[in-house]
C-alpha cells in the first residue's frame, strides 16, 4: 500500500512543487523583463557566491568568480541549447558579462555585472517570499527535516538517474 502511494504521490508533488515555483518566478520576474529561466541562473550565480564584473577585475582571478555555461548547464539541468540563448538574453539585458575562459579558450565563463548584482535585491525578496507562502505552518524543525530529506532524496535521484540500464 504505501509503495502504490509513493509511485503516485511523491513523484506527482514534486512536479507539482517545480510546476508552481516556475509558475511565480515567471509571474514576479516579468515586470523585469525576464523570464524563469533568466532568473534561475541569476539565483545560481548569487547563490554561488559569484562575483561582479568590477569585482573581478579589481581582484586576483579565480575559479570561484566565474562560472561556465557547461556547469551552468549541470546544475540546472537545462539543454545546452536552453542555456545559450538565456545566456545570450541575459547578456543583453546587461545582467551577465561573458570572457574566454583562461582554462579552456573554447568556452566563455560568465559573472555577473554591476546591473545584475544590483538586481539581486528583488530576487532575493521573490524568493524570501516564495519561501515565506510555502512553508507557512511549517515548524523550524519540520523545515529542517523537509530540507535534509529533500537533499537526500535528490541525491537518491541523481544516483538513480545517471545509472545505466543493465
């Protein structure tokens, strides 16, 4: 019994929880001109620590204060198609800058720009705002408990879908 409520329930809320987050991100970033996927790897490059275009060219180089669209790519598991034109868009909207990556001139590494950054303020209000509607009635615990299960369970996932077939 509860194997046949897993295969129907689990599986279904989670695309229902994805549905409906792309659904608000959508909704509160088209006043800004973006669309969700825009907005999800601005969220990616902030919460990646990433740093600004100023930054980086007042600081030494690393690794850490760029990111390449490839790794972009696996960590929001969107098609590599998908992801150039984001990246093209978010370009030209003056969020991202783009640079020969130092460790592989075939490729580019993005950071953001001085107007992405400063647009980081109402992506962190979207989602401290999603966070606040969805969790409500949630206690400190209970949201603990959510995030370590989810983290496994998406771990579980990530194992169970790059295994091949025997």
């Amino acid at each position: 019994m509860q194997q046949n409520t897993l295969q129907r329930g689990l599986g279904h809320n989670i695309m229902a929880f994805d549905k409906y987050f792309r659904i608000y991100l959508k909704n509160n970033l088209k006043d800004h001109n973006l669309n969700a996927a825009e907005g999800m790897v601005l969220l990616s490059l902030l919460e990646n620590g990433r740093k600004t275009e100023g930054e980086i060219f007042n600081s030494i180089h690393t690794s850490e204060s760029e990111i390449t669209q490839d790794q972009l790519v696996q960590e929001l598991h969107y098609d590599k198609s998908v992801m150039t034109r984001t990246m093209q868009s978010l370009e030209g909207k003056g969020y991202v800058v783009r640079a020969v990556n130092p460790m592989d001139s075939r490729s580019f590494v993005f950071s953001m720009t001085e107007n992405g950054a400063a647009f980081s303020e109402v992506l962190m209000t979207i989602m401290t705002e999603w966070n606040t509607a969805v969790l409500d009635e949630f206690s400190p615990a209970e949201i603990d408990l959510l995030n370590d299960m989810l983290a496994r369970l998406a771990q579980n996932a990530k194992v169970a879908g790059t295994r091949e077939r025997e």
